[in-house]
C-alpha cells in the first residue's frame, strides 16, 4: 500500500561523496536530501530554527552580562545544596545533567530496537525516556521554587546583577516548556508503538498518515535536540 | 570522470547500529558532564576555566549529534545545511560583544561616576 507521498528512499543507484555531492545533490532535480526522507529532513530544519531561538537567548543573555556593572551572581553559590550539613555546589544542576543525558541515551535504544521491530523493547524505552523527562522537569520545578522562595525574580534577586533573574526565567523556562512537549509526544509515540500501529500500518490521529518506526527516530532527534541545548545552558549560564 | 562513489543504502539498512555503540557514547557523555561538573568543584578560573567548559561543551555536542543524532550516517548535503547555518551565529557573538562592551564603557562614564 502506498500513501501517494515518498516516505521511504530504496531508489537511486550511485551517489557522489564529498564536496562534489552536495554540489550534485543541491543542484538536481526534485529533493536535496536524498537519502533522507521528508519527516527527518523537516525535522532537522525545525531543529536549526530552534537552534537559533536558543541561540539569541544565550546571547541576549551575554550581552546583558558583559554590559552590566553590577557584579554577576555566582552560579555555583545561588544553585548550591546543602546535603547533610556539606554545601555542594551546583549538585542539583549536574543531577539533572546526568538525568537528561540517560533519557538520551534510552531514546537512542529506543529507535535502534525500533528499527528492529521489537515492539516491547521500544515501548519501554521510549517510557523510561519520558520518565527521566518528567524527572528532568520536575527537579527543575524544585529549583525555580528554591530560588523564587530566596527572592529570585525576573526584575531583583538578592545576589547581584537584575538582569541574572529575567535571564535565568527565560532561558531555563523556555527549555523546560521544550522537554514538557517532549515527554508529551514520546507518551503519544510510545502509545502507537505499543499498539503496533507501526507493524498494522494504522493511521496516526494528526496526520492521518501510516507511520513508520522513523517516527521513532523522528521524535527522537527531537529529544536529543533538548538534550543537546541542555549542554549549551549547562555550559554558558550555570558554568560561566 | 573517477569521483569517488559510495554505495546507495535504503535508509533502514542505513541506521542499524550495534547497541554497544549507544552505550559507549553514554558512558563518553557521562565523563564529559562529570569532567565539566570538576571543572567548578575545583574552581579553576579565568582562561583555564573558560576553555575546559567549551572542550567539554563541544565534544559533548559533538558526540550527541553525530552518533545520537547519526548526523555521522547522513548525506553531506544535509549535514553542511544544519551545521553550517549556526556556525554563523558566531557573526552574530561578535557583534553583541562590541555593542555590550560599548553599552558597559558608556555605563561606566556615565553612571557610576559618583562611587
């Protein structure tokens, strides 16, 4: 059966390597991507223009810290814990670093199991990944309470520079809201996987299509995507 | 014409990689994360500091977007059409940093003169 839409790429003999391929593949007819299908080629450029979105946070981010002249708050002091009377600093930031790093690579399983056609395993791991995400969000519910109770506010804190709290709501907000929709559409994913509407060729409800398990690695770029910025913010924001 | 050639794969065959693969890339993430975690514990500072926490960034980045992502597995064209366009952000970086050390000079004459 066929939808009437290229999904899938068996065709094409030989293809050209380096420098002359991409010439070669921007410059002829129909489709650049050739041996990506649509969904994942539409799925990387949504990822380049979030890249971007991310990419003006973190800068506007640097600008206000560079051009502030009131001193910058400590990261490692304001995100420290206290666990049984040590301070440790930065603790909680780098649990959830090392959480969102396991759901990437459950999620990375999750789509090599899926093009094996193991229903059970997928499913699973595809639920472990949303259930690190949700711990993920969770742990960093706490922290905005933490730091909220302790005067954190988008125009004040009580540690140094304004501008750390509206950077600090913005940049951890937005990318909370990015791994809230995640772990929405790996529970939606893992529901049709669990169903063996991959195997049936049964219609997904959005866009009516039968699905493949590269939907599985579709929405796993995705995952991997939050997990990639996470990287970034650990390294600009709470490092710096 | 002897181009270099490779052999067309369907995109199925393309993507079936041993798990071992994943799991060594995790183990990898993991002692990047931990070695930039180090990086405050011990509170190293100024240009040390600065570039351990890109080395660390940026292989991390790599890693998950090569082999997680199995942008290592894809057609140039498509990997040259993402990685490319960010690369250029950097313009972007340098720009920012002339007008913030623009705005904190202009700051500094004007506004805390007093103290």
């Amino acid at each position: 059966m066929q939808d009437g839409t290229l999904t899938h790429t068996a065709e094409a003999p030989e293809r050209l390597a380096g420098l002359q391929g991409i010439a070669a593949d921007w410059s002829s007819d129909q489709r650049s991507f050739k041996t990506a299908s649509w969904g994942k080629a539409m799925m990387w450029i949504f990822l380049l223009s979030d890249t971007f979105i991310f990419s003006c946070f973190l800068l506007s981010y640097m600008t206000v810290r560079m051009s502030t002249v009131v001193p910058w708050p400590n990261p490692s002091e304001v995100f420290a814990l206290h666990i049984g009377g040590t301070e440790f600093p930065l603790i909680l930031i780098a649990i959830m670093t090392f959480v969102l790093i396991s759901s990437s690579g459950t999620m990375a399983m999750a789509v090599n199991f899926g093009y094996r056609r193991d229903r059970t395993k997928t499913a699973a791991l595809l639920l472990l990944t949303a259930a690190l995400g949700a711990t993920f969000v969770g742990m960093q519910a706490f922290e905005w309470t933490k730091l909220i109770m302790e005067g954190a506010r988008p125009w004040s804190n009580p540690w140094g520079a304004e501008q750390f709290g509206s950077t600090f709501f913005m940049i951890t907000g937005f990318h909370g809201t990015h791994v809230t929709f995640g772990v929405i559409f790996l529970l939606i994913v893992a529901r049709r996987v669990w169903r063996g509407d991959f195997d049936t060729g049964h219609r997904g409800f959005f866009t009516g299509r039968r699905g493949q398990y590269e939907v599985v690695e579709i929405i796993g770029l995705y995952w991997h995507f939050v997990d990639l910025v996470w990287v970034f913010i650990f390294a600009f924001f709470y490092l710096w | 014409m002897a181009h270099a050639t490779i052999p067309a794969k369907t995109h199925d065959e393309a993507q079936q990689h041993p798990i071992k693969l994943y799991l060594v890339v995790w183990g990898w993430l993991f002692i990047l994360s931990a070695c930039s975690y180090l990086v405050d514990y011990f509170k190293f500072e100024g240009y040390l500091r600065w570039f351990l926490i890109l080395l660390f960034m940026l292989l991390k980045a790599g890693l998950i977007v090569a082999v997680f992502m199995h942008m290592a597995w894809e057609r140039l064209a498509l990997v040259y059409a993402i990685i490319v366009p960010p690369v250029l952000v950097l313009v972007f970086v340098g720009i920012m940093a002339l007008e913030a050390n623009y705005t904190f000079l202009t700051r500094i004459i004007f506004f805390v003169t007093g103290s």
